[in-house]
C-alpha cells in the first residue's frame, strides 16, 4: 500500500505551483498533472501491483458488453411486453437506459481523470469516506455472489426446451441427465474459464460480445421481417402497427399483486415501474468498462484517456440502442395477448412450456413455421447465459482482490491470500484466490436454490437491483462530491480554466453536474419504491419487504461497522489531493464529431463516417 497517490503515466508528478502555471496558460506538459497534498489513507493500488495490463480497449468493451447481454434480453423483454405492453416496456426501459447513461458517463469521467484500479471501492473511499468505499466494494461483491448462482440455475433450466407437444428438446428427461447434472456441470467450467490467462481471455470474450451483437441485431432484422411477411413463402402479413393498435393498446394498466388487481393511473404506473426494475436488473455490468480499467494495457500510455471515455460512451450506446430495437422488433410479430409468452398449463392444454419457450424470440419464429431455428436460438440462449456468468465470477473476483488490497478484508491470514495473484508462469496476474472464493461461494446458494429456481431468482433479482442502484447512488455522489471540489479548485487556481475550457482535460462528461444528479434521484426512486408490491399486496407480503429493503440495511450496517473500527475512515478526500490525468498535447481526440462548416459536405460525411465507426 503507497502512502501517497499512485503516479500513473509517463510524465512525473508537478507541484501545485508549476501546475497553476500550467493551467492558467490552458495547457500542460505532461500526461499526468498532480497536485501536492498527503491525501487520505487507501490512495489506490500502485501501477506495480499483480494484476497484469494486457486487456485492449476492445476487449474491455466486449467484457462489459457479454457481461450485460445474459439471458434477460431474450426472455425478460418478453415477460415486460406482456405484463405492460410494447409502450409500457419501451418506456421502463428508455428510462432505465437513461439513468444508466447518467451513471456510466458520471463513472467514466472520474476513471479518465483518476485512472485506477477497483475504482468502485476507490472513488466512495475518495470522495465519501473509506467506510463508504467498504460499504460500496462489499455490497458490490454481493450483488455479483448473488447473480453467479442464478445465472447458472436459469440456463440450467434454458437447457430443457418444451414449446408444445410437437416441438420440445429436452436433455433433463430421468432416463437422460437430470437437471442437477448441468447445474454442476456448468458450475465446475466456471473455475478453469476464469483461470485463462488474462491476454488470451480478453481475445475469446472479445469473439464471444462480437457473436452475441451480431447474432441480436440478426434477430432484429428478423423479426421486421417475418412481421411484414417474408420470412417464408406463404406467409401473412402482420404488420408494423397491429401491435401497438390492437385492443390493449402499447400501454397495459391492470396490475396483477396474487389475487389483488390494481388498475388505471396506478396500475398504470406499478407496471412502469416493475418494468424499471427489470430493466435495470438487465443493465447491470455496463460499469464493467471500468471496473476492468486495472487490467488495461493502455492505461500507462498517452491514450488512455480517450480511451476510457470512448469505452464508456460505447457500451451504454451499444446496449441501450439494442435492448430498445429488441423490445421494438419483438413487439411487431408478437403482441401482448399471445398466449404463448405465459408458461401457464391452463392456456396449453395442460402443457407445461419451458422458461426459453416464453421468449418473443423463439415464438415469432415458431409461428412463422421456420424448422430448426428454434433449436438452435434455445442453444444459443443457454451459450449467452453462460457467457454472462462468467463475466459476473471475472468481476466478483476482482472486486474483492480490490477490497484485500485496501485491507479491507479479514482475517489478515484470508486477506494475505487474497493479495497475491497466482504465481504459475501461465496464469500470472489472476487473483486465483479471488476467484476461488466467488467460485466456493456460488456453490454454496445453488444448493440453497436450484429447487425453487423461479421463485428464488425473483427475489435474489430484486435484492440484486436495489443492491446495484445502492452503489451506482455511491457513484453519483462520488461525482458531485469530486466536481465540487473541482469547482473550488478553479477559482483558486484560475476560474473556468481546470474542466471548463480546458482543453487538456481527459473527459468532460455533458450536462455535469446535471447528469450525475438525474442518476443519483433515479436510483434512490428505484431504491425507495422497490417494496411498494410487497406493501401493496393483501395480505402485506412481509417476506417481500424484507428481501426489497435489505441490502439497505446491508449497507448502512457495513459503513457503521468499518467506521467504528477505524475512526478516521468517514474523512474523505478533495481534488486537490489526488493527482489528475490529463491529455497530452496535440494527442487525438476520438470519439469527438469533427464537423467544419468550413470544410465540403463530402469531407464532413467523412468525418460523419468515421465518428459512426468510432462506436461500432
């Protein structure tokens, strides 16, 4: 642990006097540009520590992105469209995609500036309090415990696909392997996938978010298709509009509580609101862009700014354009009133449909009388699945090798372990132990729920949510904290020179401190109103609240504990004492729409050109 802030880049640290110098001409001579001051205990890990760089910009990306597109954009999409209607889930999720914008930009700008490793515990610690950072780290590595186990359990379940009689592939029949064979058999391939070295592993997750994209914007385009008739000779016309003008309409307004229907303005709105929930569970992993920034080749080199800011700027466009395009294009072939999207035995002829069968997906196909594709898009759920929980171990593993760094795990002798990455030539800079214990932990709550796997993934999804928006509110408050601080540095140093108009800065998110704000009141809306269903069922569902309201409780309970045992952890940090990352010289802005109106309409649609291929 450094007793002061870590030197990131190749330039070396100028004092506050030379830094004012520079700032007051809007410029800077080095990449990184500090500022003097001794700065709070848990500073951040050294550039020497034992994860190892060697992730690109791509790759991170790709991480984040396989990590975000699981299971729940082909199923739960499905699920939202017929509780709420095309309209009702179009607009839980736009608004879902704009909180996470806010929050993921708020994030990104902070990385750019403060590149450091387990930013999630290091920002909270800078700016809150290191009771916070504990508080947040932990609560962070218990969402991710929490989602492994379900993952697993759910593709689990994918793997027998039952649509009706006729079409039905099923690997779990008694006389074959039970389900509890794939349970552990997926499990067991988690350890070794995640004990690849990190080079090589940045390379398949790469592949694998590049076949996930294309195969989902395949689907869309597949989906408008059988929708206006196409997708086989004979078949009729659906239209682009039937859906949204049928009898229900895009917007649904009963709400169903168990025997309790709420409709109208207030049906209306718990709909919207379940569905924010469910969107924002399906979010959940964009942050990884940063999360992962410890392990990025590029973050001692001059780019690295640019190249946070364009990952970040990247994931949120990519996943939130394609969970609204999915929604959208789904709900042209199938409307809110098809049978087929519930699982009810009742509505089937006492047939019991599997999980997979419920996806719009797989019912447009289906009804379009296309052969085979239905096999191989429920394979290709149970592959995407997966994919995700490997993710979710990478980051469980690197949150808590996070937390040990900081000392901020016990005993000491669990917490020295979990220090040291593996020291086998091939597998250097992976925090085996880290990993072993998520691996072990995950274990541990499948026993607990591969038997009741629908009921318990509805409450360990709701505890993941309010957990997940508890430390993306850590994040927003981060941010207004720093960009405070920031703002009284400018008028003692030179006003509007430090983030306005300096063009050195590495990332000016827009609309700040704006944005951070809108994200912090989204997620604290989400938070509070996570336990009115319970509330409002007959009888109150007092299960229901506890499982809404306890990361809370969690929470709070963490930061008074760690503030207890160290006195001085509720002291957080200013700007002025921690070094800031700036931007080279001359160095190449990317990402930036280089329009001149100055320049001909074919050099401008160039540059349109190659600011779209930025974001691909």
């Amino acid at each position: 642990m450094s007793n002061g802030p870590p030197n990131f880049g190749n330039g070396t640290a100028i004092p506050l006097n030379t830094f004012q110098q520079n700032i007051a001409n809007g410029n800077a001579n080095n990449q990184t540009s500090a500022m003097n001051g001794s700065g709070p205990p848990n500073q951040g890990v050294p550039s020497s520590s034992g994860l190892r760089r060697a992730l690109t910009e791509r790759q991170i990306n790709m991480i984040a992105f396989s990590g975000v597109v699981g299971t729940g954009i082909f199923l739960t999409t499905g699920h939202m469209i017929r509780d709420a209607g095309p309209g009702g889930a179009l607009l839980g999720y736009a608004i879902g995609g704009l909180i996470y914008w806010s929050v993921i930009a708020t994030l990104g700008e902070m990385t750019a500036v403060l590149p450091v490793e387990g930013i999630l515990v290091e920002f909270p610690s800078r700016f809150l309090g290191s009771h916070v950072g504990f508080a947040v780290g932990w609560l962070y590595w218990a969402c991710y415990a929490i989602v492994v186990p379900t993952q697993i359990v759910e593709i689990s379940n994918i793997m027998e696909f039952a649509y009706d009689k006729n079409i039905r592939w099923r690997f779990t029949n008694a006389d074959k392997l039970p389900r509890t064979f794939w349970i552990f058999f997926f499990w067991v391939l988690l350890l070794p996938i995640n004990l690849i070295p990190i080079k090589i592993y940045g390379k398949i997750e790469a592949v694998v978010g590049y076949f996930k994209m294309l195969v989902l914007c395949g689907l869309i385009i597949l989906m408008l298709i059988i929708a206006d008739g196409n997708a086989r000779p004979g078949q009729n016309r659906i239209g682009f509009s039937a859906a949204w003008h049928s009898t229900n309409g895009p917007f649904l307004n009963e709400f169903q509580l168990g025997t309790r229907t709420i409709s109208g303005p207030a049906g209306q709105f718990l709909l919207t609101l379940n569905v924010l929930s469910a969107a924002l569970f399906s979010y959940v992993g964009m942050e990884i862009v940063a999360v992962a920034v410890g392990e990025a080749k590029y973050l001692d080199q001059a780019k690295s700014p640019e190249s946070i800011k364009v990952g970040t700027r990247k994931i949120y466009i990519r996943v939130i354009i394609l969970y609204l395009a999915s929604i959208t294009a789904m709900s042209f072939p199938v409307w809110s009133t098809n049978p087929n999207l519930k699982r009810d035995p009742r509505l089937h002829d006492g047939f019991e449909k599997s999980e997979s069968a419920t996806s719009p997906f797989l019912i447009a196909i289906i009804e379009a009388g296309i052969p085979i594709l239905p096999h191989i898009l429920n394979a290709f759920f149970v592959f995407s699945g997966f994919a995700s929980a490997v993710n979710s171990l990478y980051v469980s593993s690197r949150i808590l090798y996070s937390l040990a760094k900081r000392d901020m795990v016990w005993p000491k002798s669990f917490q020295k372990r979990l220090k040291v990455t593996c020291r086998m030539k091939s597998l250097q800079g992976i925090p085996s132990a880290a990993v072993g214990t998520g691996w072990i932990v995950a274990l541990v709550s499948i026993v607990g729920i591969w038997q009741e796997p629908s009921e318990v993934f509805r409450k360990f999804s709701t505890n993941a949510v309010v957990s997940a928006q508890i430390v993306n509110c850590c994040i927003c408050l981060s941010y207004i904290r720093y960009y405070r601080h920031l703002r009284q540095l400018e008028n003692q140093v030179a006003p509007d020179k430090l983030r306005a108009s300096n063009n050195l800065y590495a990332y000016k998110s827009h609309f700040q401190p704006v944005r951070a704000t809108f994200g912090f009141i989204g997620c604290a809306f989400v938070i509070l109103t996570s336990g009115l269903p319970a509330m409002l069922k007959k009888p109150v569902d007092a299960g229901g609240i506890v499982v809404s309201y306890i990361s809370v409780f969690l929470f709070a309970s963490l930061a008074l504990f760690y503030a207890l045992k160290e006195p001085r952890s509720y002291k957080a940090g200013k700007v002025k004492d921690f070094e800031i990352q700036y931007r080279l010289p001359g160095s190449e802005r990317r990402g930036d729409l280089p329009l001149d109106s100055s320049l001909g309409i074919k050099e401008n649609l160039k540059a349109f050109g190659s600011w779209i291929l930025v974001y691909l």
